[in-house]
C-alpha cells in the first residue's frame, strides 16, 4: 500500500473515532487530566487539540510544521511555568495512544505488511521524538532569556543608578544590603562609571537602617574603585546605627569621600554648582 495513502487512512480512522481516541489519550495519561482545564483556563493551551495537531504532522510527514509547532509550544511552556514533566508524559501518551489505534486499525481493515509496518513505525517514534527534542531546547532557550531578563530587572530595581546630568548620578538604597546585592552594585556602579562617564556619584544610604561588617567592607572597595575610575563618591543620609557600627568596626571613608547630612543637601550643593 502506498505510504501516503495509507497514513491518510489511518487518520481518517482516528478522526471517525476521535471521541474514543480522545478517552483512550486522558486514561493514558493519569496525572494529566486532571490538570487540562487547568492549563487551558491559565495556560491557554489546548491540550486534547494540541494533541490531534501533532498526530496529523506526524502522519502527514509534514516535519517542518512539526518543528514550528514544537516551538510555539515550548515558549508556551516556559512563559506559563508549567510542568515539564506533565508535558512528558502527556506526549508519550500520545505516541502510546496512537499505537493502539492503528493496532486497532490493522486488524480491522486489511493488514499492514511487515514493510509498511517498519515504515511507519520510523515515522512515528522519529516525529515524537523530534517533537520533544525541538520542545526541550525552545523551552530551555525561552526560560534562560526569561530568567536572564528577571535577573537583569531585580539588579536595577536593586541598584537604581539615575543620572541627574550629564557627569552626576544618584544611587538610592532603600531595604537589605546583602553579599549579593552589594556584589551586584560592584558590577552595575564600576560599569556605568565607564559608560557614562560619570565624575559624581551620589550614594543615599538614608534607606539602610543596618549592614554587617562584610557588607560595609564590600561597600567601601566599591567607593575605592569608583575614585580609582575618576568618579567621586558622596555619601548622604548615614543612619546613627550604621555610623556606629562603623566606628567600633574600625572602618572609614576615603579623605576623597564626601559625606552630607541629607540627599537634598548634596542635591543643593551640586546641582547649584
């Protein structure tokens, strides 16, 4: 039997009998199930439909409309944080589903020979498999951009550097100064010093009730690297608690850093000059 032909019969098959194909593909896939209205409701993603799409590719050879829908689905998948493993098993239960059926299908209608048979099976198993590997990898992609970009937004929600002119900037804290935000602010204040050519950076510390002595530490090679750069630090709103953790701590500022009572005053003081 032409391979062509017989793939289109065997889809017409499933499609006469869609509503048990569609029972067999939820009793398949146990742990599913019970989550399509879920995903559809939240996800917009029709699963059942979905499903009927990836048989029709895969039957009708039709591997680069299979390779596009895979991708669509894996960027889906990512941006609704989804379960991989639901997609897993929802996919394998396609394949096993539709195996069924055209055992159905072959001993109801004349039988497929041993040929045909090898042919099929290397559509089939090969178009899954190559559904799942085009979904992994888009999805892999989608969700590095994605974390990348929530990354990159929590570091300048965490350091907010906002020129003021063309030389001078402010640099607000506001919350907890960890190891890790102050790792972040190195990176972020040394970067925009050399971008932006900035010769006054203004660091309000008014926001900060505390930080432990690594911190401080930290903070005060960031002011040590910025002079080295040519851009001087002023330092506004120190808090009495940090103040005097300081001096028991042993630690000071540069003789280069300057330190004013209140932003508005270095407000006043530079944008004057």
């Amino acid at each position: 039997m032409d391979t062509f032909f017989q793939n289109r019969v065997v889809i017409d098959f499933i499609r006469q009998n869609k509503q048990r194909f569609e029972d067999a593909l939820l009793q398949e896939a146990a742990n599913v199930r019970d989550r399509i209205e879920d995903i559809l409701k939240f996800g917009n993603i029709d699963l059942v439909n979905n499903a009927h799409k990836l048989v029709g590719f895969i039957l009708h050879g039709k591997n680069e409309e299979l390779r596009l829908f895979a991708k669509q689905e894996g960027i889906a998948w990512a941006s609704h944080e989804l379960t991989l493993s639901f997609k897993l098993e929802w996919v394998q239960a396609i394949r096993r589903t539709l195996w069924a059926f055209i055992q159905e299908y072959n001993e109801e209608a004349t039988e497929i020979s041993l040929e045909d048979f090898f042919s099929l099976e290397k559509q089939i198993n090969n178009g899954v498999d190559e559904f799942l590997n085009a979904f992994f990898i888009n999805f892999s992609t989608y969700k590095d951009a994605l974390i990348k970009s929530q990354r990159e937004l929590v570091e300048n929600l965490s350091v907010p550097i906002i020129p003021i002119s063309q030389t001078m900037c402010i640099l607000p804290l506001i919350g907890t100064v960890d190891t890790f935000r102050t790792n972040v602010m190195e990176e972020k204040v040394l970067e925009e010093i050399g971008k932006l050519r900035i010769q006054t950076l203004i660091m309000d510390l008014s926001g900060i009730a505390e930080m432990d002595n690594e911190v401080i530490d930290h903070l005060l090679k960031i002011i040590d690297g910025s002079a080295m750069m040519g851009c001087k630090t002023v330092i506004t709103g120190l808090r009495a608690e940090v103040v005097r953790q300081m001096i028991h701590s042993g630690f000071k500022f540069g003789k280069d850093t300057e330190t004013l009572g209140s932003l508005q005053q270095a407000l006043n003081q530079y944008i004057s000059q």
